[in-house]
C-alpha cells in the first residue's frame, strides 16, 4: 500500500515538472524572440518559419532564433552533463564547472583563439580542455571515488589555475580580447546558425549515447560493488564521463563558460524524489534549459542600450544561494571538524631576520630598478624614482594589510585553506567599491574606503550567518561559491556601466597603476590599525588556535575573539582592496610560507608574514610591469598565477 502510494505521489512529481518546465520554455521562447532593441510582433514570429518579408523577421531568423536556440542547447548540455557526473561519481557536487572541465574547456579556447597561428575547430579545443581539466580535477583530488566536497575543492583548485592563466593570455592580447572578456562570463550572442550547426551534432550524439545508457547509471547509482556484480565495467564509467566532457564542451562553444546549472538542475529533480535516469535525464535536459532560457531573457531585459549583460553572469548569481541549500541539505558526507594548525619547521632568530632583510632590500631594489625598462645606473634610478616609488609603496602596504586578513582568518577558522580571496572578502570588496565609483567616490578617499569595508564585511556576514563554517571543507567551498557570484554581479555592473572591459578586468585583479603619493597617505591609517591589532591580538589568537574546548578552559571567550579576529580581517582587506583593488592569494600564500619560517606562535608568525605579504606584492608587481612591456599585467594576476597551485598543493598536502 505504501509502495503504491509512493509511486503515485512519484508520477503526480513527474508529470507536474514536465508539464510546468514545457509551459515555461515555451513562454520563454516567445519572450526571447520578441526581445531586444527592435520590437517582434506576434505575426512576425508566426511568418518567422518562412521566407523573412520584413526586417523584423529577419532578425528573428539570424539574431533571436540562433540565440533562442543557442540558449537552450546550452542548458540542455549542462544539466545532463551534470546528472551524469553526479552518478556516475555519486557526488551531488558534481558539475562540468566544478570538476574544472568549463575552465579547461575555456582556457583551451583562449589559447586556440589568441595564441595559435592556425585554425583549430572550437569544438574540437574545448573537448580536448574539458578532458584535460576533469583528469586534473580527479588526480589531485583523490580518484573517482574521493570524497564529494574533497573533488569539488580539487576542481576549484584547478579552475583557478586555469582562470588565471587565462586572465593573463586576455590581457596580453589587449587588441583582440575584448570580445573574449565578455564570452568569458557567459554571453549567448549569435550572428547566424553557424555556431549552433557546428555543435548540433556533438550534442545529438553526446545526448543519445547518454540516453542510452540510463539503465547502466541507474546501476551505477547502487554502488561500485554492486554496479560491478551487475556486469557494469570501468568502460562504461569513461564512455559516460566521456560523453558528459562533450556536451559540457558544446555549451562552452556556444555560449562561454556558464555554472551553476550543472549542479543546480540535477540536485533538484532528485530532491524532489525522481531518481530513475530515464526520468532524470529528459527532466534535466529541460529545465536546465528553462534555467539558462530564463537567466537569458533577463539578461536581455536588463541590458541598457547598447551593452550586453552576459547570461553567465546572471546564472552565476545564484551560485552562493545554490552552494548554501546543497551544503546544507544534501548528503555528502562529513568532513573533519577545524583542527588547530601547527607547523614545527622554525628558523632561529638571527637567521630569520637575515633572510627577509635581504629579501625585503633585493625586492624593493628590483621594483625600483625593473619595469617597462631596467634602471642600470644612479641618474637612470632617479629618472624613474617618483613613477615607481609611490605604486612600490603602494603595493607593499597592501601585502601587508592581505597578509594581516589571512593570519587572522586562519585563525579565526582554525582553517589552512582560508584567505580573503577564497572567502569571498576580496570580491566583496570590489564588487562595493565599483558601486563607489559609478557614484562618484573617488579611489583613495574615506567615502571610497568605508563602502569597500561595507562589501568585506557583507560577505562576512554572508559566510558566518548560515552554519557552513562548522567543516574547513565546506566553508572553503561556499567562500569560493560566494565569490564566483560576487565576481558575477561585478561582471553585470562593469557591462551596464560600459566600462573598459580590459581596464574593469585590470582593476578587479588587482594593478597599481597610476597609484601616487596620495594613495600611500590613504593606506597609512589602515596600516597603523593593522600594528595595533596585532599587537593586541598576538596572544589571543594563539590559544584560539588550540582549539574550542582548550580556548575555553583557558578563559578565552572563543566565539567573541573568532569574531572580533574575522571583523579585523574584513577591515584589512577592505583597506587593501580600496587602493589596489582584489589582489588575490596573497593573504593565503604569506601566512603559510611564514608558518614554515617563523613557526605557529603569532608574536613572530604575524610580523614575517606582513613583511612577505608587501615582498610578494611588490615583485608580483614589477614582474607584471616588466614581462609584456610595454603594457602591463596586473600584480593579481601574477600572483593567481602562484597562488592557484600552491591552494591545489596545500589541499593535496591536507588529503595526505
């Protein structure tokens, strides 16, 4: 009786979610084609089939249709690619932008269009990328069966290295790469059918290989053990994952690297109870499609004349929201609680200060010698001494207030993987201060200043409100979700704005270009702050790092200090992101190299810290001044360039 009603209340599921995703995809479709800067009637859409007769049409028929279909195969290729990797890994953080495959897929792009001197099929570059990006995702996360928010971290390892390395090929192809700043963020633009006809039959086939193997991934989702007793071999694994890489590959081509929707529209057609994949499948393809349609058509509607907001920007707007619910309510298993952190290597004193004296003196040497050309003599020096002497400045006290954020976030999370760019207070901070600037506010100022502190401590508040900072695991991971959509919301502020996409681009990674001496007074107030809380705070933090239980008999107030330890953190960096905008990994690389110098004991660990949060920034900078002079690569890409695979080595360090 029970199993009867269980399928009925299944069916009644089914039915509801195929009849409500069919009726809005095709009110979706309709509004898709009579959006845009010229007005679609109704019998314009009816005679669209036919041979265009007027303008209207015509746009129908190269303009909107494309983009109508483009946008739907897109989400059709990402839910499916989704459900099938969450199978066949049995992780529900399974996503074609999570595993690194879209980032993989991007980067091969990037390279094939900007840097190749002969043609290579889009399609054909994103599959080979996605491919390399998944295998990169798997191996340094543990293998097929590693666990789902260890995978899911691997690949955010991996999506940042090739993020970065793809920020940075952008940038240096300054002419040409416009365009490509905007398809990185997910624009579904079409002129033609082109695109669409390219990538049709890739999907046809990656779709009806998948269709054909539902039986065997409902097998699959039983276990190893038993898939393996049920005649489901290794094979079949590659042919699905295979198959998922494609599609993920097609949607990359079509319309730039999308997320949020693999990992979404799966979770949700199972949470409601739907788990046979012959239901699974056709359900996903759908609404995945009705999710990218509907993101689509609200891109266009908010789009001011004349720009294009691009519908990965506005699906990556939900991405926080998406990470919280699934962290919450889905299970995937339980992760270490916070530990204390302790590292034994400690270099004597002498020695210690030895060697960041003479890092310190060969760094501020090279800033000030190395740029767009090399200062070989003492008038050449001093020719160039006020251009380069304030931004050195600049960037060194930012290091340093980064440097600071990332001491006291880890200790205040007892976290290793903690820093203000995984967390999202970097993000936030940006996100406020391009608001500031669209209003007016001046960078460098006290209004410009309190604003960005208003983003860090937003997204603080975002971090600590909802529970998920109980496993370093899954804080990391809703930190890293967190930014991802604070990122996408600046995309959509710099596209409505019409700012410069590569100067927006330059800033939100972090440059000091064009800093003076004015910016330098304005980071000596947060800079004094930084010395007194770290004066202040030193013992506190070490026995907050001993863990709650030991804290608390030792009379330390542990959740008033983690607060006061992570509003400080928020204060350092809005002051660091308010002059040289989001510099990333600083705040993470410092503190862990500190820890191997100085050893756990703030009273030392703090200080070399600061010293080689200003060193990293500053020759992060004269390395970005100097590579492709004359232009230059921002300090925030060079340093995501470091930064990114030490994050995936210290997580590979942490899985031992």
């Amino acid at each position: 009786m029970r199993s009867a009603s269980l399928h009925a209340s299944s069916a009644v599921s089914l039915t509801l979610m195929f009849g409500a995703g069919l009726v809005l995809l095709i009110g979706l479709s309709f509004l898709a084609l009579m959006q845009g800067g010229s007005l679609v009637a109704w019998s314009d859409i009816a005679a669209a089939p036919f041979r265009p007769e007027t303008l209207a049409q015509a746009i129908i028929e190269t303009i909107r249709a494309p983009r109508l279909s483009a946008a739907i195969l897109v989400g059709i290729c990402l839910a499916v690619a989704g459900a099938v990797m969450q199978t066949v890994l049995r992780n529900p953080l399974a996503a074609p932008d999570i595993l690194a495959v879209t980032t993989g897929a991007q980067l091969a792009l990037v390279i094939v269009t900007l840097l190749l001197p002969f043609y290579v099929p889009s399609l054909a570059a994103t599959v080979f990328g996605g491919v390399f990006g998944g295998l990169s995702c798997l191996m340094l996360g543990g293998g097929l069966r590693a666990p789902p928010v260890r995978l899911a971290l691997a690949g955010i390892a991996v999506s940042l290295s090739f993020a970065a390395i793809s920020s940075a090929i952008v940038l240096i192809a300054d002419d040409r790469a416009s365009g490509i700043v905007l398809w990185s963020a997910g624009i579904l633009d079409q002129t033609g059918w082109t695109k669409v006809a390219t990538v049709g039959p890739a999907v046809a086939i990656g779709l009806f290989v998948v269709g054909m193997m539902a039986r065997a991934l409902d097998l699959l989702g039983l276990g190893e053990d038993s898939a393996k007793g049920l005649g489901i071999t290794r094979t079949v694994t590659v042919l699905a994952l295979g198959a998922s890489v494609v599609l993920a590959g097609a949607a990359v081509t079509l319309g730039g690297p999308i997320g949020f929707v693999g990992l979404a529209v799966p979770n949700l057609i199972r949470g409601i109870g739907i788990t046979r994949h012959r239901q699974v499948i056709p359900l996903s393809a759908l609404w995945g499609a009705v999710v990218v349609l509907l993101a689509d058509v609200t891109a266009q509607w908010l789009s001011a004349e004349g720009s294009s907001i691009p519908t990965g920007a506005i699906v990556a707007c939900l991405g926080a929201p998406t990470m919280l619910i699934l962290l919450r309510f889905a299970r995937i298993g339980q992760e270490q609680r916070p530990r204390a952190l302790s590292i034994s290597s400690r270099l004597p004193a002498g020695i210690l200060l030895a060697i960041l004296l003479v890092a310190s003196a060969i760094a501020v040497v090279l800033a000030l010698a190395v740029g767009d050309g090399v200062a070989k003599t003492m008038a050449e020096l001093a020719a160039v001494f006020d251009l380069r002497a304030p931004r050195l400045l600049v960037a060194m006290g930012a290091g340093m207030l980064l440097a600071g954020a990332g001491v006291f976030l880890q200790a205040a999370t007892r976290n290793p993987l903690c820093g203000p760019e995984t967390l999202g207070l970097a993000q936030g901070a940006a996100l406020f201060s391009l608001a500031a600037l669209l209003g007016g506010l001046l960078p460098g100022s006290f209004g410009f200043q309190l604003v960005a502190a208003a983003g860090s401590f937003a997204a603080l508040f975002c971090l600590f409100a909802f529970g998920v900072h109980r496993t370093p695991e899954r804080l990391v991971l809703y930190g890293i979700a967190l930014a991802a959509s604070l990122g996408a919301c600046g995309t959509i502020v710099v596209v409505e704005a019409r700012l410069q996409a590569t100067q927006a681009l330059s800033w939100l990674a972090g440059s000091t270009h064009a800093r003076g001496m004015d910016d330098v007074a304005a980071l000596l107030p947060w800079l004094a702050f930084l010395l007194i809380a770290a004066v202040s705070f030193c013992s506190r933090l070490d026995v907050l790092v001993l863990g709650d239980d030991t804290a608390r008999s030792l009379g330390l107030s542990t959740s008033r200090t983690r607060f006061a330890a992570a509003a400080m953190a928020a204060t350092f960096v809005a002051g660091a992101v308010s002059s040289i905008g989001a510099i990333g990994f600083v705040g993470l690389l410092a503190p862990h190299a500190a820890r191997l110098l100085a050893g756990p004991k703030h009273a030392r660990l703090l200080p070399v810290s600061l010293v080689l949060g200003a060193i990293l920034v500053a020759v992060a900078d004269m390395v970005g001044r100097s590579i492709i002079a004359p232009r230059e690569l921002p300090a925030g890409i060079v340093t995501a360039l470091v930064g990114a695979p030490v994050f995936a080595l210290l997580l590979h360090r942490r899985r031992s």
